[in-house]
C-alpha cells in the first residue's frame, strides 16, 4: 500500500482549483474525488453521517465520463434492503431511482441498490448538493451517508471537465452551452498480446533456479522470517521470460520482486522496467500479484484491511521493453466497495 499514500493529497476548497490535472486523487471533507488520465472523475462519500457505534451507513457514489455528452450515474451501494423513497436532512424526496434488490448479489458484495442516470441522475445529485445527509430506511433501522463536501466534491469534477459555468455542470451550472465543454482525451492504447511459445517443464524448472539464484543477493534482505520466499516463471516472448518472486507475507498483503530473464541467459536476470508516471509515481505490484498468460497482463492487488473493500488495484501489459500501465483503481477509505467499482486513476483502450 505504499505509493496509496502518496496518491492522496489533503484539499482545502479554493474558490479556484490550482492544478486540476489528473489523474488525481483528493479529500474533500467526508468525500473523495479521483479523476483518471482520460477525465473520468468519481466522488464517492467516504464517512458515515455521523460517528454515533452502530450506525448504519452506506457508500454513495458519482461517476462522470468527460465531455459534453458524458454519461452520469449516481449510485447508492448498501449491504441492507432500502426502503421507500430517500430522506435528505430528514425530508423525503421522490426520485426516480432505479431499484435492484439484495438477492440478486453475490453475498460478499456490497451491491448498487438505487441509481439514476444522466438527466434523473443530473436532477438527484442537484437536490444533494446543499444538504448534509442522505439516508434510506432500512428493516435494522436508518441508514445514512454524508453530504459534508460533496459540493467542493462536484465543483472539483466540473473543473477537471471543464464543466464549470456550463448547462451540464454540477455544482455551479449556467448558461453556457454543452458544446463549450472541451471533448474527453483519447485513451492511450496498449500493444496487441501475442501469446508466446509455452515452457516446457523442464526448461521453466531451470529457468525458475537459475534466475531465483542469480537474483537472490538482490531480494535476500526482503524475506520474512518464517517465510520461505517463492519463484514463479512466464513466458512473455520467444526470448524473454518474467520472474516473479514473492519475498514474503504479512497480515493480508504480500511483497514481491520482479525480473525479466533472458531465456538463453537465465543467470542474468535485471529488474523488470515499468512504465512510469510523475502522478503515479509509487505505482508498483504489491500486495497480491499474478500473471494472467490468457491477456498478458500483470494483475496487483493491495488491501487496506483483511476484509477488503479498500486498497489500489493495477494492471500491466508487457510490450517487448516493459510493463505499460493497464488500469489503476484505489478505494482510499474502506466502505466495503468490490474492486470492481472502485475509483479509476487510469484505463486505456486495450487491444484484443
């Protein structure tokens, strides 16, 4: 979870927002604004209404796509069944939210319940904007989150957007037409994975102890004890193959080193190249990390709890040189969201 820190960056609300480039990550208050490298930008609430023990509370959260015909959607994530129409400051408001029922989910997960979307989602977000509490009845009783920041929250979203002034802005629209909105920017795109000739067991076996003990002078110092530190072997090419030693284990989250390998020249393992960026720039596999040969991608996992629903989540691609950036997502605060729906800080269009 080290570069989850240094993704985050405390905000007191200026009447303008000095840097507003993404991707991005900020507190507002009980709120979290990410904003990934094609503008995309996601508020999710990131403390219950209140701190009394036992409340309930739930996640809410406003996905925008840039530009002038972005799609909106607001979300209302709940482990309880809600109940009749929303409270906002104790007065209850009719909305036309879309409804899914508990059953329909997986157990472990924390599931959108309500939602809305474009215009209703536009006309919802408008009437929270000034309140402090949202909330739901429930059959255990009232369930809540906050409003405290959610306007700094959207004024933030619609700068990124460039949004601010305009019909389509959240937090301070006017009249400025949809088509002064500037176009989302183009997602970068990765290379096409070529599935490359398997290893034989027994040359995957040599490869795999050569390079474990050429390497291991380098992540020696990294072992737990008690832990016995452990290699894995893929193919990424005709020449080249990926080592992935894992050095240890600790509470939920385990830490790794990883190599490229000649496949002729198995002793002569160097720390494999990742691509890298000035606002990303902790950005390494950490936690939970394996090699999907199907894609060819490189998948991390970090939780910021043993029982999930927080953490940071990334994706690789190897294009011949290095590991170029996939997909980066983090859930900064542990609300119980599935990675699946947490916060995007970077996506590209993926060739097959």
């Amino acid at each position: 979870m080290r570069y989850l820190l240094a993704l985050l960056t405390c905000l007191t609300l200026p009447a303008v927002y000095a840097d507003d480039t993404p991707p991005l990550s900020r507190d507002i208050k009980d709120w979290n604004v990410t904003c990934d490298n094609v503008r995309t930008c996601t508020a999710v609430s990131t403390r219950p209404a209140s701190a009394e023990l036992g409340e309930l509370y739930f996640p809410l959260r406003i996905v925008r796509k840039a530009g002038p015909d972005g799609d909106l959607r607001i979300s209302v994530f709940s482990y309880n069944d809600l109940h009749g129409d929303p409270l906002i400051d104790g007065n209850p408001l009719r909305m036309p939210l879309v409804e899914r029922k508990r059953a329909e989910f997986d157990v472990s997960e924390v599931p959108e319940l309500r939602s809305a979307t474009n215009a209703d989602a536009l006309t919802f977000i408008r009437a929270l904007r000034d309140a402090n509490q949202l909330a739901f009845s429930t059959s255990d009783g009232p369930s809540s989150a906050s409003l405290i920041g959610m306007a700094g929250a959207l004024l933030l979203m619609d700068d990124v957007q460039g949004r601010v002034g305009t019909v389509t802005a959240l937090a301070r629209p006017a009249n400025a037409p949809a088509s002064d909105v500037p176009p989302a920017p183009p997602a970068p795109t990765l290379p096409a994975w070529r599935t490359p000739p398997p290893l034989g067991e027994m040359q995957r076996q040599q490869v795999l102890d050569a390079a474990m003990a050429a390497s291991r002078s380098d992540w020696q110092q990294d072992v737990i004890e008690g832990d016995e530190p452990t290699g894995e072997v893929h193919a990424l090419t005709g020449e080249q193959a990926l080592l992935i030693v894992r050095t240890g284990c600790s509470a939920y989250n385990c830490s790794y080193r990883l190599y490229l390998v000649p496949l002729a020249h198995p002793e002569r393992p160097h720390p494999a190249p990742f691509q890298t960026f000035t606002r990303l720039s902790d950005l390494t596999p950490d936690g939970s990390v394996e090699f999907d040969a199907t894609t060819g991608e490189l998948k991390s996992l970090a939780l910021a709890n043993g029982m999930g629903g927080c953490g940071a989540a990334a994706r690789w691609r190897y294009d011949g040189e290095r590991f170029v950036l996939s997909h980066a997502a983090q859930m900064t605060a542990c609300m119980g969201l599935s990675a699946a729906d947490w916060p995007v800080l970077w996506e590209t269009a993926v060739q097959p």
